[in-house]
C-alpha cells in the first residue's frame, strides 16, 4: 500500500510525484503509455520555471539543450508584426529572462525520470481502469497490465491522467466548454524560415481569416519548426475532413506564415487534435483530487497547459502533506487546492474569452504602456488572482464601447465570442 497513487505520469503527474517525494510522501505513479511518447503542446511560459527550480529539474532543462524562448509574438493579416520579451517583466523567484520550447516526447520522459530519480515508484504500460470507491470514498484503483487486473490501495488517488480523465468521465462530472469547440491540425517542418526581427527564439502566433483561428510556430531545433493550425470544429468540417486541405488553406491565408512555409519541408504527418476546452464540476472529493488536464483544460492559445499542470500539482502537494499531517483524507481538507486552482485557471479563461472577441484587437493592449505590464503578468501564467488585473476590465469596456458605436472602425472585427 502507497501513501498516494497517481494516475498518469505526464507533467502534472511526474511533478506531483516529484514534490511528494521531496515531502517523503510515498507515491506511486501508474502510466498508459511507454515514454517517450509522442505529445502536442512544445512552448513554456516563464512561470513553468517556478515548479522546475523548487523539485530540481531546471538544470536538466538547462542540460538537455531545449531552445530558449524569449518571448511571444503576434502576426495581423496586414504583416504587422508586435511582440512581447520576457525581459521586459522581471518577477520575483524567476532570474532569468527566457523558458523553453520543448520535444514534449523527450520532455516528458525527463520529467518522468525526474520524479523517479526522487522516490516516486513508475510503472509503465499500466492502464487504470477505474477509481475504487468505497462509501463514497476513493480508496485506491483497478489496474492493468496485458490481460491481468489487479487493486492497488491507497488514502489518496490523484487523476493526473491528462485529457483521458479517467476520474471525470467515471464521476460523470465532466463538462464539454459550451463556447469553445476547436480543431486543430498540426506537423514538424524543416527549413522553415524564421523571423528576422527575433530576438531570439520567440512563439509566433498568426492571426488567420476567419472567426477564432489562429496558427503556431514553435521551433523545436535548430531545424525542426512545429506549426499548427486551430480553428472552430466547424471550419474543418467544411474542409470534408481533409486535415491537409485544411492545414494548407488557412496556414497560407497569413501572408507573413506562408511565406516562412515557402521553403519549408514537411518531415512528418500530420496530426489532430479536438475537444480542446472542458472542466470537471468539481476538482476534489473524499480521498481524491485531480490535477492538470484532468481537472480543466482551456484553449492552448497562450500555452498555458503545462504551467496549469505544474502549479495545479504543486498546490495539490502542499494539501496533500497537510491532509498527512492532520491525518484527515476528507473533500473539505482538500477544498483549499480547489479553490485556489479554480481561481487561476478562470483568469486564463477570461483573458483567452476576452482576447478571442478582441482578436486582432488585442494587440492594441499589448502596445498600451497603462496594460502592458499586465498582459505580460497573464501571458507569463503569473496570476491566481483576479484582483491583480483590472486590465480584463479595460478589455471588457473596451469592447462594449466598440460594440455600442454603430460606425466603430473595429466594430467588424469583433468575433461573436461572449463575454459575458
């Protein structure tokens, strides 16, 4: 019997592991897959540096030789380019002024070792077919492997399964987000040409011409450049489901993208991805919490996935060893972690709402000197607490000024997003 099973060892389960092994909590981690495995989602924000420097793992970041990234840039169908350095924005408990773009196969598989290397006891090719509930308390898993199954128990479940959300789908408490319903296509090229006014390895985000989409570039090496397309679900269906028809439609539709794709190689195939936005009724229960995807996922648009998976397992940590201390397994010692979490996770889901019906318009906050500062705070996964950015007011005001002046210049690029 192990003090805590985790179900998934992806970023939120191998960093869980890694705090509660350095608190000399007992913790199992049951994996599907074999890593590596391949994975979407290559870029950090900066508060991914936090997680790293408290369970040890930045200098193997530092090691492994991932392209340092310094910053975010958006691309308008004009060819306007505006970006925003890191450096910029200095926060305390992060020196230094770039975090990384990753092979999230190889990433992962570090991180996975990582919390092995702690303490945390990994088993892969492990699937977890359900939560074992008993009194309407979870009290371990059934597990397998090949054709056994088998129980294992414990106080403390913790559903790190990542979008599988193997907990919420057993609970029934998964909800699908009834605004965003994206699609989208993605591949690794190489050669692809890179922008010149980089200051370094930045994200490049592409304004496309219809309503919600946008693309990625995110180099992964040297040579190696990831692009994606995203899209509402409706928009590829209208494509008759031809993922390439779609991919090479709309990453052309941007001047400045298609012209990096120009001499541009293809090196693999390409890849979907759906259902992207969904959050489960409730992140915690009698002896269970859940953690990163498995308790909420928002649109990737500002890469916040593996921040919400490191600091989610981080908060969970710190409840967890206080569960241990007061030797109490119940909903309501958890509560704290939820409430927290939630918090975060909302102002992620305002600013993206906000910046869906502003699009292009968002980039006049990125220039305002009143906003700027605290677009970069949100951008960089900072803030837990809405009360830090009243910039989410100014956008909201903001937008009901253009939509209550009939001849606004900007009135028809307002998307039909709500925001309320």
């Amino acid at each position: 019997m192990s003090d805590v099973i985790i179900i998934g060892g992806g970023p939120a389960g191998s960093t869980l592991g890694s705090y509660l092994s350095l608190a000399g909590i007992d913790n199992i981690i049951l994996e599907q897959a074999n890593h590596p495995r391949p994975h979407v989602g290559e870029s950090l924000v900066t508060s991914t540096l936090v997680p790293f420097k408290e369970i040890g793992f930045l200098e193997t970041m530092e090691r492994e030789g991932f392209v340092k990234k310094f910053g975010a840039a958006w691309h308008a169908f004009s060819g306007n380019e505006l970006s925003i350095p890191f450096k910029e924005w200095p926060h305390y408990g992060i020196d230094q002024d770039y975090t990384y773009h990753v092979d999230r196969s190889k990433f992962d598989h570090l991180l996975l070792k990582h919390a092995e290397s702690l303490g945390s006891k990994v088993y892969q090719g492990v699937r977890v077919k359900q939560v074992l509930i008993e009194d309407g308390k979870a009290v371990g898993v059934r597990a397998q492997v090949g054709e056994a199954e088998f129980d294992l128990h414990a106080p403390i479940v913790v559903d790190a399964s990542g979008r599988n959300t193997v907990l919420g789908r057993q609970l029934g408490i998964k909800d699908n987000d009834p605004i965003f319903n994206q699609y989208a296509v993605h591949t690794w090229f190489k050669g692809m040409k890179r922008s010149e006014t980089d200051t370094g390895d930045y994200i490049h985000i592409y304004f496309l011409p219809v309503e919600r989409g946008w693309a990625w570039q995110i180099p992964i090496t040297d040579e190696i450049t990831s692009v994606g397309v995203v899209a509402e679900r409706e928009v590829f269906r209208q494509s008759h489901n031809d993922v390439a028809e779609f991919f090479n439609t709309y990453a052309r539709s941007n001047p400045a993208l298609s012209a990096a794709l120009a001499p541009a190689e293809q090196i693999n195939a390409f890849k979907t991805e759906a259902d992207y936005s969904y959050k489960m009724q409730r992140f915690v229960g009698d002896g269970w919490l859940l953690v990163g995807d498995a308790a909420r996922f928002v649109d990737p648009i500002f890469s916040s996935g593996v921040s919400v998976a490191l600091f989610s397992a981080k908060l969970a940590s710190e409840q967890i060893r206080r569960a241990f201390e007061m030797d109490d397994f119940s909903e309501a010692i958890f509560q704290p972690y939820e409430d927290r979490l939630l918090s975060g996770v909302q102002v992620w889901y305002e600013f993206i709402r906000l910046y869906y019906k502003l699009l292009p318009l968002f980039t006049h906050f990125i220039q305002s000197k009143e906003h700027r500062t605290q677009i970069q705070e949100l951008l960089q996964g900072l803030v837990f607490d809405r009360k830090q950015v009243p910039v989410l007011d100014a956008m909201r005001e903001y937008i009901k000024k253009v939509e209550a002046s009939e001849h606004h210049l900007f009135k028809p690029q307002l998307t039909s997003v709500p925001i309320d």
